[in-house]
C-alpha cells in the first residue's frame, strides 16, 4: 500500500489558548491560519475528554506535519487547514 502525502504540513505551533481551544499554525508553505478547536474540546469525548482531564490542551506538538497531543490525539494538517477556512468565512458572513 503506497502512503499518501500530506500536502499541507504544519511547521511550527505560534500559540495554544487554553481558554477557547484557539491554536495559532504555520504550515511548510508559510501559511499561517488560527483555528478554534472548540468543536472537539467544547463537549469532549474520548481522546479529548483525556487531554482536558489532564489539562493538556497546551501539550500539544508537530508530529510528522500534525498537530498531536502526548495521549495520542492528532489532527490532520488538511482538515485543520480546512476547519480554519470554515470559520474565517462564518466570520465574514
């Protein structure tokens, strides 16, 4: 099975706000975007319900291209990428 490629990687996290799940991305290309993680983190199952128990939101790190949570937890650069497009656009509207 041939891996696919993420198109879009993130290089560095600029900022993790604890108290709106808002983390602030830089991806490989130099694009920088914000993204609230409010969807998954406002009522948290799982993996999430974890990182909130723990008070680990702030633990997050890159790991090959993803944002990603000591427990396990990751999102995909896409799909972060994606969400923080969805949300500019509510904004504006």
């Amino acid at each position: 099975m041939k891996k696919q490629k993420l198109s879009n990687k993130i290089k560095k996290i600029k900022s993790v706000n604890t108290e709106n799940y808002k983390v602030s991305l830089v991806y490989e290309n130099g694009k920088k975007v914000n993204v609230s993680l409010s969807p998954y983190f406002d009522k948290p199952k799982g993996l999430a319900a974890e990182i909130l128990r723990g008070n680990l939101f702030d633990k997050c790190f890159i790991e090959l291209g993803a944002l990603a949570w000591p427990n396990g937890l990751e999102f995909c650069p896409d799909a972060l990428l994606q969400l923080s497009q969805e949300q500019e656009n509510q904004d504006v509207a």
